[in-house]
C-alpha cells in the first residue's frame, strides 16, 4: 500500500505568530482517524517554531521544507543546508516547484543535484513536475514530465527512489479558478508511474507516492484521491487557513 500524503505549501505567507496560531487550531481539528501523512512546509522562518508545536503534540504532522541548497555548508547566501533542516526534525523537501524553477530560474540540473543531496541526507524530496499551459495545449505534457523526472532522477539508486515522492502540479492549474480534471490527471499520474518503472523497476515505482497539485479544495479533493494513481494532494491556498486545511483531511479521510 502507497503512503498517502495531504501537503501545505505555504509559500512565502505566515508569520511564526500565524504559524502558532494556525497549529493550535488546526491540530484540535486533525480527525482521530486521520489515515493520510499530513505535511506542513512552512516558510524557513517559521521552521524551528513549527518543531516545537509539533514535538509536544500528540497528533503530529510531519514538517517539510520547501527548498534547500545541495551542500552541507559553505559560502551560500541566503541558502540552507540539508543538516540545518535535518536538526529541525524536517523530513521532507519539496524541491523543484514550479515558482523555484519559473521565478527563480532553477533548472533540471540543479533540482537533480538537490534531489541527491536530500537522498544522501536521510531527507525525503517531493519533486515537483508539470508542463506550462502553451505546453499543454501543444500536447507536449509528457514530454515534459518524462524530462524532468528522468533528470531529476537518472541514476539514482533504486533503493533511494522507494524514499521519493513526486508532486505532479501542471503549472497552469496553481492558483488557478479551476483545477485540472482528476480523469485527466490521473492518466498523466498513470504516465508519471510508467517514467518510474523504466526509471527503475516496477516494483519500486508501484510504492512512490505521486501527488496532485493545483487548486485542490475541500470540494474537490475526494475526486482527486479516488484516483488510482493520485496518492495525496500538495496544496497551497486552501492549506493557509486551518478550518479550510482541517475541511480537506476530513473530506479526504470520508473516502472508503
Ligand atoms: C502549489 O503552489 O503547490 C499549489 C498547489 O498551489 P494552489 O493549491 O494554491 O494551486
């Protein structure tokens, strides 16, 4: 059985002040029997506060990062390393997002370098994969995915790969007023497992994760889940507020 994962993205939002707040709401609200992986990933602010929350909780998340640099330590500005993280109890990365690779012009390469070092650190990545809206509509989302996920992952053992998860988020369904079509996704997600199995064999792709991202809501998360390849949700907005986030768990967690 594939772990299932429901993910918050906060994104550059929530203070530590917010983050306080938000934990001791949405923990009072985590259904008792919660069967999902439930992943927060914070701005790097609000990192260290979260592990405390979290370390005197009796339901606990489990505390993401959503980006690292691929050393250990050195003359990076601005950048954090897989130890720091890993001294917060982080053990999860998201790495690759889309704003990462849009806004701040990371490559396949260096996601690929960054998704080793968190292999190599005990840290589990969730890579991020999906096509822009022109790629779409040219038919060329698996091209796309096939390139990004074998960069990001050629030659890594597959021992390793059974530690990874990926998030396929099509780039123009993220923030968006709709979400993408969950029949749709799920063949594209059906396509993800196939990369995975030449990647590495089918055994091991049958136990990686493959998340959906982009606009899931508490209306439309159990359309999503019922999917036999969407594994869990990575989620943004709807993740900010913690009755909405607590909405979605619990809506996820009805499905049989
Ligand atoms: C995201 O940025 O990873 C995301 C899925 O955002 P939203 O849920 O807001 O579309």
């Amino acid at each position: 059985m594939r772990k299932k994962i429901i993910a918050a993205n906060w994104k550059m939002y929530m203070t530590v002040t917010e983050t306080e707040n938000f934990y001791r709401a949405f923990a009072a609200e985590i259904p008792q029997n919660n069967r999902f992986e439930i992943l927060i990933a914070p701005p790097a602010t609000a990192l260290a506060k979260l592990s405390e929350l979290n370390a005197r909780a009796s339901q606990r998340i489990r505390l993401a990062a959503q980006n690292m640099f691929y050393e250990e330590s050195g003359a990076y500005t601005g950048e954090i390393s897989p130890t720091m993280l890993r001294e917060l109890f982080v053990r999860y990365v998201i790495l690759g997002h889309s704003e990462r690779r849009q806004i701040f012009g990371e490559s396949d390469a260096l996601v690929a370098r960054k998704v080793r070092a968190a292999l190599h650190y005990k840290l589990r990545p969730i890579l991020c994969v999906g096509e822009t809206r022109e790629q779409r509509e040219a038919g060329k989302e698996k091209e796309i995915l096939e390139r990004q996920l074998r960069v990001a992952l050629q030659g890594v053992e597959s021992s390793s790969l059974e530690s990874i998860v990926v998030a396929y988020e099509p780039i123009w369904a993220i923030g968006a007023e709709r979400s993408a079509v969950p029949e749709q996704t799920q063949q594209l997600h059906a396509f993800i497992r196939c990369v995975l199995t030449y990647l590495s064999n089918a055994a091991v792709a049958e136990k990686i994760p493959i998340q959906y991202g982009g606009s899931v809501n508490t209306g439309n998360v159990a359309e999503f889940l019922s999917q036999p390849d969407i594994d869990g949700a990575l989620i943004g907005r709807a993740s900010l507020e913690a009755r909405k986030f607590a909405d979605i768990i619990k809506a996820a967690n009805k499905l049989s």
